[in-house]
C-alpha cells in the first residue's frame, strides 16, 4: 500500500501534526487512514467549475467509503471566456504552469498519500493533469461534466461562443439588437464546461484516454445525476490505487500518451492539445515532439465530428457513447495494454462498449476522414513549427494563397474587421501574440469569430503565432515557431506579401525571396517588453517557444 502520510503522523513524534489535524476535528480514526488530498479548483467565476463543490462532496463519500481520509484545498481557475479578447487573455496560459506547481506543492508540503484533481476547464485540466505526473503518487483526475448545448441559432444549438458570431452579424447588420440580446440570456442554459469540443472538453477527454479518469465519465453533463455517481465511484476508486501501488507514471507514460494523442485526432480536439500533452509528457520524462504529434494524428482516422466541425455538441457526443466509444473503433491503433485508473488495460474497459449513434460515431472503414485531426506545418514561415486543425477546415479552404495584412496585436485585427477593412482574400498575420511576446501566447479566438460573423470565414485566413480556440473554425494557422519576438519570419512579413497555407503538403509559405527575408530580419529590432514587473514579466523570461509546449523547464 503507498502510505507515507503515516510517516509524519506517529506518536510520539508527530503529535504535533496530529493536534493541528485534530484542531480542525479530525479524530484518530480519520488519522489511522491514508490521507487523500482534493484539489479543488472551484469558484463563481468559471462556468465549468461552478459545480466542483457538490462533485467534491461525492469524492469525499467515496473516499470514506473505501477506508480513506479526505483532505481538500483550493486551487486557482480561470475562464478563458471570460478573459478572450482584452488583457486578461495573456494571463490565461501561463496559470496552467502554476496550477502544476501549486498542487505539486500542497502534496508534497502535507505527504498525502494520493491526489483527486478536481477541474472542467481549458487549461485548468493539463495544468492538474502535468502535476499527476510530476508527483507520481496516485492520482485520478475527476471533471465536472460539459454544458448542454443552448436556444437554436444560426441553425445548430447555441453555445456561449455564439454571442462572438452574433456580433458580428449584428455589426454586417445580418441580425438585430434584440435576436442579439436574445441569445445572450439562452446561449449558455446551464453551469459546466462549454458544450463544443474546444480544449476544455478535449482535455476531458484526453485525460480520459490517457487512463487518469475513469472511462465514460469525461463527457458526463455537469447537471446529470451520473456526474455525482462517478465523483463518489472515483472516490473509491484512488484507494484502490493506494492499495495496489499504482502510482501516476504507471498510467502516464509513453503508451498512454500516444492513446491520448490518436484519441484526439480520432476526435478532432482542440489545437491547444498539442502544447498540453508535449507539457503533460516532460512532466513524465518522455520526449514527445510535434513531429511525433504529426506522425500519430495523420495515422489515425477522424472518427467522431462535432462542434465547431459539425452541429452536434460534447452532450451529444456522450449520448453516443463518449471517447470509450471512440477508443474501441480506434483499437487497433491503440497500446491495449496501457494500464488504466480502474486497475485494468484499455482493451478491458472497452471491451463491452456500444456505439448509440453512427450518424456521429463511425467506424475505422468509413471515417469522416482519413487522418488529419490535427496537422504540423512548415516552411519559411514557420521554420520549427505551425499548428492547424484540418478536422474544423473545409476541404476547399485547404490551400489558400492571399495578400498578408500584418497587425501586431489581437486587438488591432479585431478592431480592423469590426470595421470592415479586412477584405476578401486576404490572410491575416497577427503577432506578437506567442509566449513571450504576448506573453501568454493569447488566442484568436475572437478574430476567427469577427470574421464569421461578417461572412468572411470562408474567404480569408489568418496566421499567427498565438494560439486559437478550440471552437474556431475558417482557414487558420497558429503555434508559429519562432514566433516573432524571438525574430522569427513571421516579424518581417509586410502587408502585401503573399501567403501559402498548403495543409495537404504541411507546407506554410511566404513567397518572399531567400535574401530579401534575410535582409528584412537583419532590420528587425526586438520589441521592448510588454510587461516589465509581474508574473508575466517572469512567464516571458523562462517560456520555451510554443514547439516545446511553452512550458517553464525544471530539470
């Protein structure tokens, strides 16, 4: 059994620690029992975490069902909704590192014998997920379920980005004020993680696949009565772990990874994945690339489609039979053998699965798509790496050439669209958006929609060395390595060069020629910090470049 806390709690020279417990009503008995600490980062600000309280409360019966002492603390979250499109955004990344950092810390600090991770949202979950694997303890990560999707708008169920697109179609004058107002009361109906498969509920899932949930219970809605049932069974379910010693890394490690990767791709998750799990894979001490990322998505076949690839939202995913589902249609391509939170192999736990809607879920011989969830390019633009998302890309949109119009913030394109001067066939170059120039590495995730809204998603593109949402849809490129505070291409391009986005190739290209791109970099002067005190003034200082995952290297 992984006992340690025992260590710092025996008489008689640990009474000390024993009267501290006690001086809160801890009794002997609660003391005699492994020591679970929770993790729980709820609050009133975040929609997906709102419920965290009442599926702790279900862990904690669990716990003490299964012969365990509960111990919980409070971590930080924040809303990437919330915080799109103004300054809050470049603080949004860089709390996954502290999250990380402020478990690891609480564990360690206390010697509790394993962790509950308690999360629902974007960068909330790999942050949680990064510190299961750093600790090495047992751990299970337990979410608190996705939103149902909202009112009827722009013909498929609303969800909470709608209100972006909304604008602007209320700024082209294709809706009014009141349908506008509408939907702001009806587009998010219900507390949880918003219900379109962006990275919140992709990391759900991923957590999932990798083995640190249990299967079924990422895409559980979070007002759902089994929502609570699997919070009480995941309860009983770390004490398992603790009697049988199986510590973080027998799950996350390099087979469970690469199941977590194919599993994306056969879902078509967020781009923010790829920047995750290289973070979640350095905290396991395996290598992982975006190469490798590359070679594992173009492999496997897009399997389940929904929102923003298609109509239907992660609640409608679940009724079809969730990532289990998935995973038993993806197999072959699988490590059966990866070992699981329920003490088994995948193969075990998906074996008696059932698909409930093939209009959703297909099968391995008549996929969506042949690989390309997701898809690594390269080229002078991007001479390390760019990211896109075929999965969320119509097919005519994958080539697209088009004149560059550079801005040098998220809020100057923004206000460029609003205002009707972005043009058809035009690509939009945002940067200094990565994570130490933003820093934070802020998405685009308001520009993608401005221009849906005004009938342009199909008709331009935009690059950047930001990162996007996984909700966003139209001809878009992010992750651009080295970005354009550390002088890469992507700082000198000017407005009128022409741009390639070539996905079927993996090829990013600016037809700008060898030496003149030479002389232009020979030009370029770094910007001066954006912040010179502060969190994020440190965050620009140690990040590593988006191709390594822009984590804080440690070791």
């Amino acid at each position: 059994m992984f006992w340690r806390s025992r260590e710092i709690l025996t008489r008689p020279e640990w009474a000390m620690a024993r009267s501290l417990y006690k001086s809160m009503g801890y009794s002997d008995y609660d003391l005699e029992r492994p020591l679970i600490g929770i993790a729980n980062s709820w609050n009133t600000v975040v929609a997906g975490h709102y419920n965290l309280n009442q599926v702790s409360n279900y862990v904690k019966q669990g716990i003490l069902q299964a012969g365990g002492t509960p111990v919980e603390f409070g971590v930080i979250g924040a809303c990437d909704g919330i915080a799109q499109g103004h300054p809050g955004m470049h603080y949004i990344l860089p709390t996954r590192d502290l999250i990380a950092n402020d478990v690891e810390m609480m564990v360690e600090a206390h010697r509790f014998d394993g962790i509950v991770l308690l999360a629902s949202c974007d960068k909330i979950v790999p942050g949680m997920m990064m510190a299961a694997a750093r600790l090495d303890i047992p751990a299970i990560v337990v979410v608190g379920g996705p939103m149902e999707g909202g009112c009827t708008f722009d013909d498929r169920a609303s969800d909470i980005t709608s209100l972006t697109e909304a604008l602007g179609m209320l700024n082209a004058g294709r809706i009014d004020e009141s349908t506008f107002r509408e939907l702001e009361d009806c587009a998010g109906p219900s507390c949880g993680s918003c219900s379109f498969l962006g990275t919140a509920n992709t990391m759900c899932c991923l957590a999932e696949a990798l083995g640190l949930s249990l299967p079924g219970s990422a895409t559980i809605p979070a007002t759902r009565a089994d929502r609570l049932r699997a919070a009480q069974e995941s309860g009983r379910q770390i004490m398992e772990l603790i009697r049988q010693e199986i510590t973080a890394r027998k799950i996350v490690n390099r087979k469970g990874i690469e199941n977590a990767i194919r599993l994306n791709a056969a879902i078509g998750g967020s781009t923010n994945a790829i920047l995750h799990m290289i973070a979640v894979a350095y905290e396991a001490d395996c290598d992982l690339t975006v190469d490798e990322f590359e070679e594992l998505s173009r492999t496997t076949p897009l399997i389940a489609k929904m929102n923003p690839a298609a109509p239907p939202n992660v609640p409608d995913f679940h009724e079809a039979g969730g990532v289990p589902a998935v995973m038993k249609e993806i197999l072959p391509l699988l490590h059966r053998e990866a070992l699981t939170v329920t003490g088994k192999p995948v193969a075990e736990n998906v074996k008696d699965v059932k698909v409930r809607n093939r209009n959703l879920i297909k099968t391995m011989n008549d996929p969506w798509s042949q690989g390309g969830g997701l898809a690594v390019l390269r080229g002078n633009l991007a001479p390390n790496s760019a990211i896109t998302k075929p999965a969320a890309i119509r097919p005519e949109m994958h080539i697209f050439t088009g004149k560059a119009r550079c801005f040098d913030s998220e809020e100057a394109a923004n206000q460029a669209i609003l205002d009707g001067k972005v043009l058809e066939g035009e690509v939009l170059v945002i940067r200094y958006e990565g994570p130490k120039g933003g820093p934070g590495m802020r998405e685009m995730f308001k520009a993608m929609k401005l221009l849906y809204g005004r009938g342009l998603a199909l008709k331009t593109a935009l690059v950047t060395d930001g990162r996007f949402s996984g909700t966003n849809n139209g001809c878009f490129v992010g992750h651009i390595s080295p970005e354009a505070a550390e002088g890469g291409p992507l700082a000198i391009v000017e407005d009128g060069d022409l741009i390639t986005i070539d996905i079927p190739n993996r090829k990013l290209h600016l037809h700008v020629a060898d030496e003149q791109i030479r002389a232009r970099l020979e030009k370029w002067k770094r910007p001066e910090p954006k912040f010179k005190r502060g969190y994020l003034a440190l965050y620009a200082r140690l990040a590593e470049s988006a191709d390594k995952g822009a984590i804080i290297r440690h070791k």
